[in-house]
C-alpha cells in the first residue's frame, strides 16, 4: 500500500517540478529538472533508510514519530493544535531566545518542524518515507535558487553550477533528511534569490516577501544561521548600492562588527554575543558522548579565548575528519569528499581566477558567510558526524566557485 502511495506522490511531484515557472525558470530541461528531483528524493530515501537500520532512536525518525502525535492532536482538537505551539512550559516564559536548553525558542524550532509533519501525515498517515518525499518536494526549491542566482553571475558555467548546487554528495545526502538541514538550506537558497535579484535589479514585492519569510524562518529553526547572514548581506547591499570596492566592503563591514561586539559589551553588560557562542558549546558537551567525539577546549566569553581557540575551531570546522580518523565506515566516503574539496579550494586560490572572484559581490557574501559559519560550527560542535552534517549545507556557498575556477571545454562548445 505504502510503495504505491509513494510511488503515486513521486509520480506527481516529479509532474509538478516540470510545470513550476519558478523551477522551469533555471533553463534546464523538464527531463533534467526531473532527474534531479528524484536524485535528491532518493537520497531522503537513503538517509530515512540508513537512520532506521543503523541509528536507532536518531533524530530524523523521532521527529516523524513525534509528528504522528501533533496529528492525531489535529484531528481530536483542532484548536489545541494550533494553540499548542505559542505556549510556554518553562518558568522563564519566553525569555532566552538563543538558549538551547530549558528554552520555548530552542523548542520552537522542533514544534515547527512536528506541526509541518502533522500536515504531511493527512496524505501519508505517518509514512515516514511518504513524509521525506514530500519534505523534499518543497525542499527542491533551495538549490533551484542558488542554482538561479549562481548561473546569474555565472552565465557560461551551467554544469559547473549544477554540479555545486544540486549534486554535492554531502550536501545532497543531509539537505535531503526529514530534519532542520533540510529547511535551512531551503531557507538560505530562497533568502539568498531574493537578496541578490533585489540587489541586482529591483526588489519589488514579492521578491522583499521571500527575503522576509525565508529569513525569520532561518531565525526561528537555527537562529545564529540568520545572525551570521546580517553582516554578510549589509556587505553586499552596501557593496552594490555604494558602488564600493566589494573586499573593501565586506572587509570594513565585518570589522566594525567585530568592533562593536568588542566594546558593546562593556558598555551594556546584556549584550553578550560571545556568550551565546561559549552557551552552545557547553550544551554540545552535555550531549552523550559520540563515537567520533572530537578534543575540543572550552570556549570562554571572552576575545581571547576566541582568539585563542580560533586554530582549533578552523582545523574542526574546515579540515576534520581526517580520512584516517573517520570513526565510522559512514564516515570515511564523507572525509576523502572533504579532502578533494580541500585540494579544489587551494587550485582556485592559487589560480588568477580566484581575484576575479573577489570582485564579485555575492561570491564575497558567500565566502564571508560561509567561512562564518564552519568556523562557529568548529568553535561549538564537538564530533565530526555533527560537524560534516552541519557544515555540509554551506558547502555550495565555497565550491560553486570552486567549480566554475575550473576551466574545462564544455561540451556545447565542442566543434564536431
């Protein structure tokens, strides 16, 4: 019954990518647009079938068991399911908007997720496979819109894009788990079509809607993401509209908001942004120890202490697992990915193209946020596992243009 549900779903999701104007925008074919739904809709087939055989009690399967009870609210009492969510158990009401623990804010961003599922379940009566398909469908939106915008800046490196936004085994494999990766990374490729297009040419309504609603979403399910994009898009609305030098622009702009977080601090002791950081550094620790737990020091919320750590959380965030350290088989296919990756970012580095890059606006916004974003995960993230699915949504953001340094003969441009 359940095979040919999913099949029929497939089927029809599968129709629908085809026909979207936003989708049939890329320029790619209706048989290629296909081929990469149904890619990405397999690897949330692998990834629902390797956390019920292999990690039982993970978290991708608890969220669709705990969303078959939001639906079974649904159907008993509607109003409490709808109610639910804007209430508070903590004594602390809803104070502590960054806290991960004891926190109506930390619980938001699941409550979220359970009452999306509770939807899903009406056509898949909690079919834990039907569910990651349709997560997916939506899902499919997030590379679309990074693969639009990078083609933008891009225009004669298709296939390079592709390659980067819809075909990265690791960013492919989590953004395509029935879990938060999957709506951040739609999120941040709809955020950012909005924020370039706006730029680039003119905002108009819709275009401002997507940036709003794609932001507060990134806000309520993992909010330092939204924070980390505040400094990288000013740099680039700044970069764009002031007609400014971009490395000049994003550089002045993060350095004054390293400026303020340094002296903000002590004029206004509530102010306290390094604090959060160390915060979540401690509540990883608190977690059970993970087979691949990795030596981490403990953050202070102080400069030196980041600065001190800053080594580490580099070697954590950009450099580990090591292919000779990976504690699983799981992980060792993942660790040689990272190494290639590695050996491609030190090609373009070391090429003339990678100045090119960098007067490119919105490759410094990539760059800037996506170097934010693995250092903060190397700073908090205590066990390669987490740090290679939590990095791998920004991955794209540093290889697209890896990928389209790389000059190869297209095959279009071949004279037969």
């Amino acid at each position: 019954m359940y095979y040919l549900l999913f099949l029929f779903y497939l089927i029809i999701g599968t129709y629908f990518v085809t026909r979207i104007p936003f989708i049939r925008k890329t320029g790619l074919s209706p048989g290629l647009i296909a081929i990469l739904f149904v890619v990405k809709v397999l690897a949330g087939v692998a990834i629902c079938w390797m956390s019920q055989k292999f990690y039982p009690g993970n978290d991708y399967y608890g969220l669709n068991t705990d969303g078959i009870v939001e639906y079974k609210i649904l159907l008993k009492d509607p109003q409490e399911f709808f109610v639910n969510i804007f209430r508070s158990p903590y004594k602390n009401g809803y104070a502590g908007f960054f806290n991960s623990i004891g926190s109506y804010w930390n619980d938001l961003r699941y409550n979220i997720i359970l009452k999306l599922l509770a939807f899903c379940d009406i056509f898949s009566r909690g079919n834990f496979y039907i569910n990651s398909l349709i997560f997916n469908f939506f899902g499919f939106f997030g590379p679309v819109a990074l693969f639009r915008v990078f083609t933008d800046i891009y225009k004669n490196k298709k296939w390079a894009v592709l390659a980067g936004c819809f075909l990265l085994p690791s960013t492919l494999y989590f953004s395509s788990g029935l879990h938060k990766d999957l709506i951040i990374f739609t999120m941040l490729g709809l955020f950012c079509y909005g924020l370039y297009f706006s730029a680039m040419h003119r905002p108009g309504k819709r275009r401002l809607l997507v940036i709003v609603l794609s932001f507060i979403s990134i806000l309520f399910i993992r909010n330092y993401v939204a924070v980390a994009l505040v400094p990288a898009s000013l740099s680039f609305i700044i970069a764009i509209k002031k007609r400014m030098n971009p490395l000049l622009a994003f550089a002045g702009t993060y350095a004054i908001g390293f400026l303020l977080i340094f002296t903000l601090q002590f004029f206004i002791p509530a102010f306290q942004p390094l604090k959060v950081i160390s915060q979540k550094q401690l509540d990883f620790f608190d977690l059970p120890t993970a087979k691949t737990e990795l030596e981490t020091n403990k953050l202070e919320p102080t400069v030196s202490s980041f600065l001190r750590n800053l080594p580490q959380a580099f070697n954590h965030g950009f450099l580990r697992p090591y292919i000779w350290e990976s504690g699983t088989s799981f992980l060792l296919p993942l660790s040689v990915e990272l190494l290639v990756y590695e050996f491609l970012f030190l090609f373009m580095v070391f090429s003339h193209r990678f100045r090119v890059n960098l007067q490119r606006p919105f490759i410094l916004f990539s760059f800037f946020f996506a170097i934010s974003m693995l250092l903060i995960t190397g700073y908090i993230v205590p066990n390669m596992g987490s740090i290679l699915r939590y990095k791998s949504i920004f991955l794209p953001f540093l290889l697209v243009p890896v990928l389209c340094s790389i000059k190869i003969k297209s095959l279009e441009h071949k004279k037969h």
